[in-house]
C-alpha cells in the first residue's frame, strides 16, 4: 500500500486526501495549524470539480453545500442593466466545502498542529521533519501548503509570487439587512460593474448556518502600484505587514473610509449599498505563481502550491481538485510504478496549470491594464479548462 503524505489540511489537500485513499492508498494529512481551518468572509464559485467528491463518492448533495444564480447580469453606474445572460452558477463559502470536506475524511488522519518543515530522499520515499521531532515518512509527499507554500521556496527557489498590480477588496453582508429594491436587484445573479481600470461583481453565498441565512459577497479589483503604495495598503492595524491578505478587522480605518467613499461615488447604488454595509472588508492581493516542475522525485506540488492563478476563472479550487483526482487516476492506471504515474500526472496539471494562468491573466489585464473587460463578453464565464467548462 502506498503510504502517501499530505501536507496542509485545505481544499486542495482534503480533496486530495480523499482520492488518494479511494485508490487504496494509505494517507495522513500534516496540519500546521492547531485547529481547524477557517477563511472569514470568503466566498467562491464552485465549478464542478470543486464539489466532484460529493457527486461522486459522497452522499453529500453538493446543492445544499451551495447557493445559486439564475443570471449574469451587468450594471453601469447608474444600476441600469447594461448587459444579461440566463446562466446558471453556484456559490459557497470556503468554510462550508471545508467542513463538508473534512467531515469525509477519517478524524485520526487529518494531524492537527503538525508542521513539516522539510523533506529528505529516504531510499524510495521521503523522510519528513516536522517540527514536533517526531519521525515521519511516505512513499509520497502532497504539498498542498498554498500560495505561500514553504514546500515550493524549498524545492523552486527560483520561483517567486509575481504581484499582479491590483488587489481585490473583500467582504460579506447578511442578505436580509439588504433594502428589498436591493435584494430584488442582486438575489438571482452575479451582478458586474466595469470601471475604468476596475471592476467588482457580486453574488449570495450561504451563510454560517447555511442557505437558510444567506450572505451577499463581493469582490471589488482595485489597481495599487508596487513599492510604498502597496506596503502601506497592506500593512494591519497592528503594524505589521501582510504582503498576501489581510484579514477583516485588520484593514487600516482610514483605507475603508476611502474605499467607501469611492463605492459610494462610483458604484452602482446597490452594489454600493453591499461595499458600504460590510463592517469589515479584507483585502487579498493578487499574484501570479509559473511553476516549471510539479513533481520533483516522490514529492508533488499540488493547488496553489504550483500554479497560483488569478481569481477571474473564479477556477482556484477547481484545479486544486483537479490535480488530487489526476493523481490518483494515474496511482490507479499504473499499479505498482508510482514514477510512471507522477510523470503522467504532471505533463497532464502542468499543461492545465499554464493554460489556466495564462487565461487569467488575460482577463485581469483587460479590466485593469488594457480597458478591453467588456460586459457580456463569453471569455468572463467561470471554467477550469475554458469558459463554460
């Protein structure tokens, strides 16, 4: 049995996690945090392979796990709808696929508050070091550590986080504090506006009770130039620097103040009243991550641990998933020659990886650099590998 370890307990690693021990592998997962995950206020679109778990082996029905939009609908500054689309999406929040993830997978396998803090070949395997001292070892190693993946600085020095020029203003509302003009306009789609240089969508998620209590969530993409700009957007109240995000609460008062006057100003009134009703909006800033590898020896890259994609496929979880049930088809396609499947998983992510940054990019730089982000262009629908899929 292929012993296999996981290392960061997310959706990507839980997901992985699971089909790697569908296939009859024996698996740990390695969590540095001691407690469970939680992402306040993050809200994501689920493509299909973000909940394929629960289609597929669960009896989970991903609907309850998810809220959904009839339309897609464009607005300019003064509400009116400039563009519509009948389009089916569906919307959840990160701690919900989170729980339901880890309610699948077996309690004395998922290893709270253990750190790996580096690998070593060990005769066919890997020898991990964690933290704790204790001994560790795997046949195979799943870094699913994120965006700011330890296990990647280890193995691709070379490779640094590129920061793509913009950060993305965040939060959520209760639906029922919305105005009923409000929550007429917004409760069946996922509402756009195009600025110059900027746009913002939003859309309902289920709420900390589920979809009994909706939230409303937007994301609002914000041009900030690199160096002193940046710095100081990104530094907390408490002082301390947070290149990557900052969670709600640490935001400076006198950057929301600001960008609640701007949403006031710019934005339609009731994409307006969504940004100015958040009590505490949080910021991620936005990056792009090229890997040249994914596998190195019996260690793979997996999720935002590899390829590190702008949101604007809203695909981040869906690949992360992706590559989990890759591996494990090709565990399962080549019995007893763990090399030969890792060499086919990673021609088959890293041509899935390269083409999903580069189309992320694309649409990025059309809405903030080039002004060509078009309301109802087909290019803008969410998908893994293309518009629509």
């Amino acid at each position: 049995m292929t012993r296999v370890a996981v290392v960061g307990g997310s959706l990507g690693g839980l997901t992985a996690a699971l089909v790697l021990a569908d296939v009859g592998c024996d698996v740990a997962v390695y969590e540095r945090s001691s407690a469970a995950l939680e992402a306040r206020g993050a809200g994501i679109a689920v493509l299909d392979e973000t909940v394929r778990w629960f289609v597929e082996r669960s009896a989970v029905d991903p609907d309850e796990l998810c809220s959904s939009t009839r339309y897609i609908r464009f607005l300019d500054a003064d509400g009116a709808v400039v563009h519509e689309r009948e389009h089916r999406y569906r919307f959840s929040a990160w701690n919900t696929i989170y729980r339901a993830l880890l309610a699948e997978f077996p309690q004395e396998r998922y290893l709270l508050g253990q750190e790996v803090v580096g690998f070593a070949p060990d005769g066919d395997g890997v020898a991990l070091a964690l933290r704790s001292g204790a001994p560790a070892r795997a046949d195979l190693v799943v870094c699913a550590d994120g965006i700011g993946s330890t296990a990647r600085a280890d193995l691709l020095p070379e490779v640094t986080p590129a920061y793509a020029g913009y950060v993305a203003w965040r939060g959520t509302l209760p639906e029922a504090a919305l105005t009923p003009a409000t929550h007429a306009a917004l409760h069946d789609a996922i509402t756009y506006q195009v600025l110059p240089g900027s746009h913002i969508l939003v859309y309902p998620i289920p709420g900390p009770t589920g979809l009994g209590e909706r939230l409303v969530n937007f994301v609002w993409y914000r041009n900030v130039a690199p160096g002193a700009a940046f710095d100081a957007l990104m530094t907390g109240r408490d002082g301390r620097a947070r290149p990557v995000s900052l969670p709600p609460g640490e935001v400076d008062d006198r950057f929301v103040a600001a960008m609640r006057a701007e949403a006031a100003e710019w934005l339609a009134p009731v994409v307006a009243e969504v940004v100015t009703g958040v009590a505490e909006p949080f910021l991620q800033a936005v990056f792009d991550i090229d890997v040249p590898r994914m596998r190195h020896g019996r260690i793979c890259l997996v999720g935002d641990a590899a390829f590190a994609v702008r949101p604007h496929a809203a695909a981040g979880t869906a690949k992360a998933a992706a590559d989990g049930w890759e591996l494990a088809a090709q565990i399962a396609a080549h019995p007893g020659d763990l090399d030969a499947a890792l060499a086919a998983w990673e021609r088959r992510q890293l041509a899935l990886g390269r083409a999903l940054l580069q189309r992320n990019r694309e649409i990025g730089d059309a809405s903030q650099r080039h002004g060509t982000f078009r309301p109802g262009d087909p290019a803008l629908i969410f998908g893994l590998r293309g518009p629509g899929c």
